[in-house]
C-alpha cells in the first residue's frame, strides 16, 4: 500500500503513515466511524475516479459506460435487497446532500418540515440556522418527552403536525440513542397528508443487519443515509424510495441534475463492494454484537451512576452527561480519552446549559470497536478505563498506565482487512 505516493510524495506519505498508525493504536469510539475493508477500499481508490458518468445507467452524458453502468445498477439492486425498497439512487455524495436532495424533490421553496429537535439529537441539515436550507424552507420541531427514558413527545408531534402542516415528518438523529415508533410517525403523516422521510445516516447497518427496524416496514415513504458509518462502505450518501415511483423520479432528478454533477463511481463501486459485505451472514453479527457491546458499556454508565440521555441504549451510541455527573466537561472528557488513546466527541446534551464548544455531555459508540473483533468483555473494560480516566484526568501517572492497557487492547485487536 502507498508504495506510489511514498516515491513521490513524502508530505501525504508521511500524513498516510501517521493516520495508519493512530486508527489502528487507538480505540475510535466516535460513532459515525467506522473501519471499510480492504476491498471497500480498493474500489474506493480505484480506476473508476478518471470517468465521467452523468446521468443514470442507460442514460448518460458521455460515452464509454459500459462498466460504469454495470457498477452503479449492482449498486442500486444490492441497496434495494438490503432495505427492502423498490428504488435506490445511490449518487448522493454524501449525507448532506443526499437530505438537500430530498428536501427540494419533496418540496417547494417556503415549505415545511416537522424534525427532531437539534438539542435532542436532530442533525445539523435536519435545519440548523447557521445552514442554507434553513433560510429556503421552515423547519418546525418535536422533542422527548421525557429525557430520562428518551421517549418522543408524540402527542407534542401531533399537535404540531396538525397545526403547521408540513410536507414532511422527518424521523432521524445523529444523538439519539433511543428506538423510533415509526407507525406513529406515520399515522400522523397521514392525518395531515406529509411525506414520511427517515433520515437514517447513523443506523442503516443496524437496520440492514436485521437488528433495528427497518422504517420501510411502518410505510415511511423515503429513507436518507449516509453509506460509511454503520453501513460500514465508503463516505457517500443514498436516497431510497420504499415503493413509489413518482417520488423516485422526483429524487432523480432532484440529486441530477437538481443538486450534482458527476457521480462519483469509483465511491459508486465501494458502495456496491460495501452493500455486497453487508448482505452476508456476517454482517448479521456484526449488527448484533455492535447492540449487545453498547448493552455492556450502558451497564458499566449505570453501575457507576453516570447520567444518560433516554437513560440508556437500543442503539449504537449513548450519551453520558459527564458534566452533570462527573464534573468533567465534554471538551475536558474529549481531551483526557484522547490523551489515553480514546477517540470520541463532546457534544450537547437535551436542553444544555453550556456551549456548543464545551458542552455537558459526550458521546460516543461501538460501531468501529467491533468491527475490531472486540466482544462484550473489552466493551465493558473500556467503559470502565473511560470513567477512570474521566475521574483521574489530573493524575498523570495513572493515566499513562491506562494509555498502555487501551494501546495493548488494540494490538490484541488488529483492524482486519477482510469480513467475508
Ligand atoms: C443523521 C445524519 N444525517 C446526515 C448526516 C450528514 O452526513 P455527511 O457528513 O456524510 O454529509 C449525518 C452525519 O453525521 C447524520 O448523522
């Protein structure tokens, strides 16, 4: 690997080198994150990065498709099998575009959208004044109800929904650790006649593992992802369309020529390569022993009276009010974990009383620990060397010793090249 660039150029060699050796001596606990396999990656970096393909299979801009067209339709029937859907577009170049994308093929300028609020776990393109899509469409809000067990306010929803009469509900999160009741979503969808769109960047391997709720079985007409994450592919994004053939074709052609350009068919042929591994037996494992490892680190949070928002885990991810619990804030928490060779985020917390830049809470997950090989006992270890170092984040001898034991963790767990 990286014999060309290493003759040729030193800089991005040597930044190669490093990043090599930080993913594989560290414990990534940051939950959008995830390890590809050498193959993800072979296509990733592959031949297909020099063709240009605008257009969709059968009906391109340019000449010499023939590969590129054979690609991006695996790609899309693999999608398909994997979530259960009649359509896929699987050009969007990645999460934030793919929901731009939906926005405008679902709706017109000054057009609502009834979304999770940011401060309980929503995303940043789910509305966030300081994004563009803000000032084009008007976003409206559901909370929980109750941020002890994590519980939507849906009686909140549909008072909402009844008085500003969005054209879509949007179910999704990226700090959300909780289950969704997607049939309620969409019997109140359907009371004021709104698009049901599930924005499920975090948790489609889950969904695709068997092990989440898939929210095409409720009847949600569109799903937004990203395809690294959980999914385990390369960065990318994709739009499915559960059964509607109109919605699709507006989705088409919102993404091109609406939104993008070219598509990128060297990520195009990673996502293929990606949905191939996630249709295995495997991948089925995977799922379940990404749930049942956040299982074993929401224990060791309760054991030790750490504070969680939903108060636990069906997911990957938890978040811990470290702040309200520890004293430590999240950006303290961040440096200290990173300081021991722990990677995970700060973050907000449900109706936070600090800033975004150094919140109350952290948040972290699984998703990148197992695909290391590691089970149950090294989830509880680490949620166990995380709270010791969170306690202990002035005592520096202590913390050297819990850098050596996350460090011996991970030669004992190499990033594998392979889970087929
Ligand atoms: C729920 C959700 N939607 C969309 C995105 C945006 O994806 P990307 O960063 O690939 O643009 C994210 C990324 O964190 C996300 O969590």
């Amino acid at each position: 690997m990286y014999d060309y660039i290493k003759n040729q150029d030193t800089d991005i060699f040597s930044a190669l080198e490093g990043e090599e050796k930080r993913e594989a001596e560290g414990i990534e606990l940051i939950p959008s994150e995830n390890y590809v396999s050498r193959a993800v990656r072979e296509a990733n970096g592959s031949v297909f990065t020099n063709k240009y393909s605008e257009g969709y299979p059968g009906k391109r801009y340019y000449g010499g498709q023939d590969y590129t067209d054979e690609v991006e339709r695996i790609a899309i029937e693999r999608a398909k099998e994997l979530f259960n859907c009649k359509f896929a577009n699987v050009q969007p170049l990645s999460g934030a575009p793919a929901n731009v994308a939906m926005y405008f093929a679902l709706m017109e300028p000054g057009d609502t959208v009834l979304g999770m609020d940011l401060s309980h776990g929503g995303h940043l393109t789910h509305g966030h004044p300081t994004t563009w899509i803000n000032k084009i469409f008007n976003f409206v809000r559901y909370k929980m109800k109750d941020t002890e067990t994590g519980e939507i306010d849906y009686e909140a929803l549909r008072e909402v929904a009844l008085r500003e009469k969005p054209k879509i509900i949007l179910a999704g999160f990226s700090a959300y650790s909780r289950e969704l009741d997607y049939a309620k979503f969409v019997e109140i969808a359907k009371e004021v006649g709104a698009y049901t769109v599930a924005d499920m960047a975090h948790v489609a391997g889950l969904i695709a593992g068997g092990v989440l709720r898939n929210p095409f079985e409720d009847g949600f007409d569109v799903i937004t992802t990203t395809t690294h994450k959980t999914l385990r592919g390369p960065r990318g994004g994709m739009i499915l369309t559960r059964e509607n053939e109109e919605i699709a074709k507006k989705i088409d052609k919102a993404v091109f020529p609406g939104l993008q350009g070219g598509p990128h068919m060297n990520v195009i042929a990673a996502k293929a390569v990606a949905f191939g591994e996630a249709l295995t037996p495997a991948f089925k494992e995977y799922a379940t022993q990404v749930l049942k490892n956040a299982k074993a680190m929401e224990a060791v949070f309760k054991k030790e009276n750490i504070r969680m928002l939903g108060g636990g885990t069906d997911n990957h991810l938890i978040l811990a009010d470290v702040f309200g619990s520890l004293g430590v804030t999240g950006q303290e928490a961040e440096t200290v974990l990173d300081a021991v060779g722990i990677t995970l985020n700060k973050n907000m917390i449900a109706d936070e009383s600090r800033t975004a830049m150094d919140p109350s809470g952290i948040r972290f997950g699984t998703p990148a620990m197992t695909t290391r090989g590691m089970k149950e006992e090294e989830a509880t270890r680490i949620a166990e060397i995380m709270i010791a170092a969170m306690r202990e984040k002035d005592n520096e001898e202590r913390l050297s010793v819990l850098k050596e034991e996350v460090k011996k963790l991970c030669l004992t767990f190499p990033v594998p090249e392979s889970f087929v």
